[in-house]
C-alpha cells in the first residue's frame, strides 16, 4: 500500500518497495527555487530518511535548470541512491543532460545511468525511440523490471 507524506508544497508517495515518489504539482517551469526545495528535500530524505531509491514526477515539465541533473548524478554517487524520471515533456527530453544520462527501463519510467552514453558521436537531429513521449498512466515500482 501506498503511503503519502508532505514536504512543504511538493506530495510524495512511500511505494511499497520503500521507492519515494517526488511530485512537485502540476508547474510546467522549474527555477532555482523549485531546485532549491527539489534539494532540501532530497536531502532529508537521503540524509535522514536513508532513502535509496527516489523517482521525480516530471510529466508537466517543460523546462527545468540544467542542475537538475548534476545534482541527481552527484546524489548517485556520492549516496548510491537510484533515480528515475515520469516521462518528462519534449524540451526536458532534449536536454543534453537527459539524452546522455537517462534511459527507459521497462516501468516506462526514466532510470539515471551513469555510465551516459557518447552523445557527441550521434547524429544532430537523432533521437532514439526510447525518447518518445509517452503519457504516464501509473506510477509502477521499479522492482517491477
């Protein structure tokens, strides 16, 4: 059963596997105190709440700070905590960021992968099927792939 916790405006799901689910609300623009907040709160979570596995609802983004992603990766390996994205909109997708450092995994969700992939070999213009959109219609775990 799926348990629901608060952390100042963002709502975030326990899933049963202990995975928190991150829902910002329905802002299609992140700024720097939307990062800000994104930050305190991983950081309790991390920190406090020893929380290892964290999925950030992105499905209404439409534009976020680039340091977004760099602080997911430094959580990732200074923690060793696993992230995914919901499916993000089309102009998150297109960040460099997120073509080299994200995959989909069979959830639909979007897993961070750090071992990236070589971006400045592949042709502008290409985007690989694994960077369709594609609305979310649940948020599966992702002990489930």
């Amino acid at each position: 059963m799926t348990q629901q916790r608060h952390f100042k405006r963002m709502v975030v799901d326990v899933l049963e596997d202990e995975t928190y689910l991150l829902h910002m609300g329905e802002m299609d623009i992140w700024d720097g105190a939307d990062l800000a907040l994104l930050r305190e709160a991983l950081t309790q979570f991390i920190e406090r709440d020893r929380c290892r596995s964290i999925v950030v609802d992105m499905q209404h983004v439409k534009y976020i700070p680039s340091g977004f992603f760099g602080m997911l990766f430094d959580w990732h390996e200074k923690r060793n905590v696993w992230f995914a994205l919901t499916t993000p909109q089309p102009n998150v997708q297109r960040m460099l960021w997120f073509q080299q450092f994200f995959r989909r995994a069979n959830t639909g969700w979007f897993e961070l992968d750090p071992e990236g992939r070589d971006v400045l070999n592949t042709p502008a213009g290409y985007v690989p099927e694994a960077m369709t959109v594609e609305e979310d219609l649940e948020y599966p775990s992702h002990a489930a792939s």
